[in-house]
C-alpha cells in the first residue's frame, strides 16, 4: 500500500510535487516518472470526460432495467435520479479537495484518506474498499466481456458448435495481457475514448431497440417474487445494481492526477469540466435504458437488457460487441491504480528494479487471476448488487462526505454538515441492504451452477 511520505528505507515519504520525489537508489529514476498514476501529467480536460465514462458507464447500464423490475415505477424513479444527484455531489467534493493543501496533490483515493483520518488509519480505511472495488470490478468486467462475446458468436453463427462461457473470458482475459502492459493513463486514452463511445453507442441500441419492439402485450410491472422473502431481497439487490451503475469515485483523484496543474489554474477547473460533460453521458445512457427498458418489457426483463431484446439479431450483435469494447476500456481504467499500488509496494517497499521485466511479470500475475476467478463464479447480476453495495457505496455514496467533514470541519446544522449526513446515512443504508441482497443471489445462483461449467 501507498502512503504520501517515503522514506530511504522504503517506507512512504512525502511527496514533493514541485521537485519530484527522489527515485531508486538503483537507477536514479523519479518515483513519479515511473508509476502509472503521475508518469504523466498532460492530459486534456477532455480525458477527464471520456475517462470518467468510461469507468461508470459500463456492465451497469445493462442491468438498470431489471433493477426496476425489482423496484417498481415510483421507487426506482427516485432511487436512480438521486443516486445520479448524490454520486455528482460527490465527485465534485472529490475534485476539490485534490489540491485543497496549497502546493500538495493528493493523486490517489489514500492519500486523501490519510489526509482526513491520519496516515496509518487512512490507509487501512481506504486502501481495503478501493481494492474491494477496482479488483471486484475487473473480475465483473471479465464476466461481462466473456458473456458479451459468447452472445456476439452465437448471434452471427447460430449453428456453429455450443463453446463454453469460460473460453470466451479466457479470451478477453487474453487481450488484457497485452494491453495491460502499457504504462500510464495517458496511455489508454485512445482506448477509453473508444469505450466512451461505444458506452453511449449500446446504451441507445438497447433503449431504442425495445422502443422498437414496443411494449409487451399484457406488460407486467408488478414485482416478480413468489414470497416476501424474494421480494426483499431482490430490492436490496436492485439497489446494489444501481450502486454499481453510479460507481466510478475510485479513479476520479487518479484521473485528475493525469491533469497539468498551475498556480492560479488548477486542475480542478478542467477536471471538473470534463466532469459535467461526462454525467451528461451518464444521465443520456441511464435514464432512457432504464426507464424505456423497463416499460418495454415489465417484470420479465432479464439483468442483461441485450439478452431480452432479440431484434434485429445483427444490431444486438453489435451491441454486445460494443459492450466488448467499452469493458476492455473500463478494465484498464479501473486496473491503473492497482498496479500503481502493485509496483509502488514492489519498487519502494520490495526495493525491485522499476522496469519492463517487473511491469510484466506483476501486470500478467494480476490480470491471471481476475481472470481465474472470472471464469470460476459468473454470477453476472448478483455480482453487480454485492459488490455494488459491499464496495462502491462506501467509496462513491459516502467516504468522500466523512472526508470533508473531518476536513473541512463545517459548522454544525449548516447546509454543508446537514447534506454531508444525509448522504452519509443514505449510502451505509445502501450498502447494508444491497450487500445483503446480493449475497443471498449470489449463494441462489450458486446452487445451480456448476464450477468451470
């Protein structure tokens, strides 16, 4: 793990983003030169858009519509338009809070949490969740490119051989061993905008194809459940999916790391401009897939949209070939500041040479075995509500409020110190439930599902 500070004998010193921090004693290299997260600091505000899309747009979107199944009419309305609301408010306390230290970038989620909580405890406070979340969604996302590519073969060849789900994710686990070996952010910005666009691009194919296959006859938009007990936990489940769906605080302060920062322009301007953009995205993939998708087909809407809309077969097929393309992109979005930690952890703390052979061999190990895990549980939509609500609604719905008040330290029953709580109380209700129910999917789907089938 990476702290703020390290040290000569590889504990973390303070970084001093003036000078650079001091390099390896073996090769001379600037620390910062050489990890992924401050390697390079050119980007464009427009990174920040199509890099946040990116990585909240993504396996979500796909299954907002069966979360409203769960829900119903009124409640899923307000659960979506909120979260969309409180996630923005968020961010934007995120971004402010990057360089609120005149002189000092906070570049990574710990190192704001070592700020707000002190340097031992911040770390043992975020680091777990943000690893929760940045590797539980990589494994998601195995899934969700697999499953994406065995739809894509068997939509255009229908009468070739049956191949199993596990070979189509070992596939895409297979193009992360290359593309995971390049360096920085900076890097993936082509790949993240073609993701960006291939989000929005399968976002309007869903909505618009179940606009065109039009509403059910008999539609129905009562709850599915044959119980009570269904029916609660499949709401807890729902809400995970949409906690899911809203995610992407994780990456946000290593993006805005990527952005040029000067006395009198900082980078929370261009960050935060891109920022707006990208939820303008968000809310134009979101709102007409769930709502649109939802009316089309009621209650018997599955967790993958493209999975109920049948027609026309070659534009499904290509909107789940898209679906490929966009979770390429937001894997690597997502797997960025877990190799940061990686090789911080293994050049600072291990004293291993910075350099391709350790880039390599640590990056191949990582990407291994999310894919081993990818192929051995894909419960799709019951891994969206658990991790939904386990990890992401802590570091999306509330630690970034908890940080600004141990902070900023707003007056009692002000404005800023009532909507801090409120959001606060809302998302540990969040992440209670949806945990809950997506756990209980999770051991349901298990008990028919075969390892390695």
């Amino acid at each position: 793990m990476v702290s703020e500070n390290v040290a000569d004998d590889g504990s973390f010193a303070e970084q001093d983003h003036a000078n650079g921090t001091k390099g390896t004693k073996k090769t001379g290299i600037s620390n910062d030169d050489w990890l992924p997260i401050t390697s390079s600091r050119e980007a464009k505000w427009w990174y920040s858009t199509f890099h946040n899309v990116t990585a909240m747009v993504g396996a979500g979107v796909l299954g907002l519509p069966s979360a409203m199944a769960s829900l119903g009419w009124g409640p899923g309305v307000v659960v979506l338009v909120l979260s969309w609301v409180i996630t923005l408010y968020t961010l934007w306390q995120m971004v402010e809070m990057h360089e609120m230290v005149p002189g000092k970038r906070f570049d990574r989620y710990h190192e704001l949490g070592q700020q707000a909580f002190g340097e031992k405890l911040g770390l043992w406070i975020v680091v777990p969740q943000q690893l929760i979340v940045e590797v539980g969604v990589d494994i998601v996302y195995m899934v969700t490119g697999g499953k994406s590519l065995k739809r894509f073969h068997d939509l255009v060849c229908p009468n070739c051989k049956s191949i199993k789900r596990s070979y189509f994710i070992a596939i895409f686990g297979s193009v992360h061993l290359v593309l995971s070996q390049l360096p920085n952010f900076n890097s993936v910005a082509g790949i993240s905008l073609a993701a960006a666009v291939m989000s929005l691009s399968y976002s309007t194919i869903a909505w618009a194809a179940s606009a065109h296959e039009g509403q059910l006859p008999n539609v129905d938009y009562g709850i599915p459940s044959k119980s009570t007990k269904d029916v609660v936990f499949n709401v807890f489940n729902a809400l995970g999916g949409v906690a899911f769906a809203y995610a992407g605080h994780n990456v946000v302060l290593e993006i805005q790391a990527t952005i040029p920062s000067k006395p009198g322009k900082p980078s929370k301007i261009p960050m935060w401009r891109g920022v707006i953009f990208a939820y303008i995205v968000v809310a134009l993939c979101y709102f007409p897939v769930a709502l649109v998708g939802y009316w089309a087909f009621g209650n018997t809407v599955s967790d993958d949209i493209l999975d109920t809309v049948g027609k026309p077969k070659w534009l499904i097929a290509t909107a789940n070939m898209m679906v490929v393309v966009h979770v390429i992109g937001s894997y690597q979005i997502y797997a960025m500041p877990v190799f940061d930690m990686m090789e911080t952890v293994l050049v600072k703390k291990l004293h291993f040479t910075p350099g391709i052979p350790l880039r390599l061999v640590a990056r191949s190990t990582y990407v291994a075995l999310t894919c081993f895990v990818g192929i051995s549980l894909p419960f799709f939509g019951s891994l969206l509500g658990f991790f939904g609500g386990f990890a992401f609604a802590p570091t999306t719905y509330f630690l970034p409020c908890i940080m600004w008040l141990a902070i900023y330290k707003p007056k009692r029953f002000s404005l800023s110190w009532m909507t801090n709580w409120i959001c606060i109380i809302l998302g540990v209700l969040l992440m209670t439930v949806a945990s809950i129910g997506g756990l209980y999917s999770i051991i349901q789907s298990a008990k028919t599902y075969q390892f390695f089938s």
